[in-house]
C-alpha cells in the first residue's frame, strides 16, 4: 500500500467525550506509524492544550493548529514553521465596542501569545478560569498580531456580532460559531482552512492527494474532509460532514471509531 497521510482531529474524533486517547486509539496509531504512514494532528484547539495529545501519541511529525495557521514541530526550531495572523486592530475594535455586542470574552492567541479579557463569568472550555495579570488582554499587552480570536458571545447576540464581523472585517478574517452549547464565535485569517495545514503536510512529505486520509466530525473540518483523497466523517458527525464525508466510521468517538476504521482501511494486524 502507498504510504498515507493521515490526518487526525482530535475532539469529537481522536479523543473521547472524556478528551482522552482510548489505549485502542493509541496503538492503532502507532500500528499505522509502523507501518511508514504518517499521522498527523490537525485541530482547531491551540498548542498550549494539544501537544501533551501529539507527545501522549508518541507523534513526530509536525502539528497543525488553529485549524490550519499553525504548523510547527512540537519541542523544536523548524525552518518550515508557518504562522498566519491578521491585525490586532480587530481585537481592539471588539474591545471597544463589546459592551454593544453582547461579548463576554475575547482571548487572543498565537503559537506564543494566550491573552484575555473577561467581562463576565463564562465557562468556556480551553479556557484558564482565572487569569494572571500578564495574561489580561488590553491595547497595551497585545503588542503583536493574533493567529486567532474566540469570542464568547451573548446567544441573543450571536447573529448581530456575525453581521457586524461580515460588515467591518470580512476581507481580513473569517468567522465561524463552534458547534456545541457555548455561543462562541472563532475568528482566524481569511481563506485559511484545515485544508491549508493538510496541503503544507502533503507537500512537507511529498505526498500525492489521494494518498491522504482524513478524519473529522465538526463544520471546521469541513474543507480537510474535502481536499483528502479520502475523507471520513466520524459517526458522532454533524450531518453536513456526513453528507461530505467519502465514507463514515461505523462506530462514533466513544467507542474507537477511528481506530477500528484505521485498522481495517490500513489493513493493520490485529
């Protein structure tokens, strides 16, 4: 078989409703390894909290992070480490003006940035609960532009901060609401996708597009489940990437869908 890259979500798909790999999980990742394919990390979630998932994994190829503006190798310099950000004046624009918009937070990120403001108390997950002094986002500690932006919002709000986004920054930024209970809206640089980290992974590893894999449950992979060769939606998918998807695991996240769709795809021993 010629060798695969495959590309890995992690919530919802790599990780269990627990946010934990499943011991099956683990080893048909690394079985596929083994076997000279690639595995590879692409998520919407930061750095900070994925590279203890990339290192539990054993992986050694580089992370994509917030869904495609990352790319890097955990615990090293890398020439071809990539970062895309847009300009800080969006963030200070939402700082002002969020009061009107009915925000509640804002944290701005990047490969070595984490910065927020929170007005008043959300739990949103990925998020610290308390914030340490030199971590208070304000016109004066947010010295560079962010990779990224997540913008708890009002739910009454969420379409008026959509409209406002569309209106004021649709040619620097795109905005997406997570899926899931918490009215969260993520703003990352225009036209970069998870499909922009997989492209870069393919051509990093000489690696002909439908000779890639990818797996994935929610609207943010979306344009990854599109470009693989091969792309599959989990059984715990939205609809939409079901619909999209080439194929469909049959057991969901909770129950090693990916590994036992993995196993048997790869033709890996038991």
């Amino acid at each position: 078989m010629e060798r695969k890259l495959i590309a890995i979500d992690l919530d919802g798909t790599t990780l269990n409703a627990a946010a934990e790999i499943a011991p099956r999980t683990k080893a048909v990742l690394k079985e596929a390894r083994a076997a000279g394919h690639i595995v590879s990390i692409v998520t919407g979630r930061p750095n900070r909290i994925s590279a203890n998932i990339y290192d539990e994994l054993g992986l050694d190829s580089p992370m994509i992070n917030f869904n495609g503006s990352l790319g890097y190798l955990p615990h090293q310099d890398w020439a071809d480490e990539y970062q895309y950000t847009f300009n800080k004046e969006v963030a200070f624009d939402l700082l002002t003006h969020r009061e009107e918009l009915g925000i509640n937070m804002i944290a701005a990120e990047g490969k070595n940035l984490f910065l927020a403001v929170r007005d008043q108390p959300v739990e949103v997950g990925f998020f610290p609960s308390i914030l340490q002094a030199n971590q208070i986002l304000n016109q004066k500690t947010l010295q560079e532009n962010p990779t990224s932006l997540t913008v708890a919002v009002d739910r009454s709000h969420q379409e008026h901060l959509l409209s406002y986004l569309q209106h004021n920054f649709a040619d620097e930024i795109d905005a997406a609401p997570w899926g899931g209970p918490n009215s969260v809206v993520e703003l990352g640089v225009k036209g970069v996708q998870k499909a922009t980290g997989v492209e870069f992974l393919a051509n990093h590893y000489h690696i002909a597009r439908k000779d890639i894999i990818a797996f994935g449950d929610e609207h943010n992979d979306t344009a990854m489940i599109d470009y693989a060769g091969w792309g599959v939606a989990m059984q715990n998918a939205t609809p939409a990437i079901k619909t999209l998807a080439n194929d469909i695991t049959p057991l969901d996240n909770d129950h090693d869908g990916l590994a036992t769709y993995l196993q048997d795809y790869l033709k890996l021993a038991e």
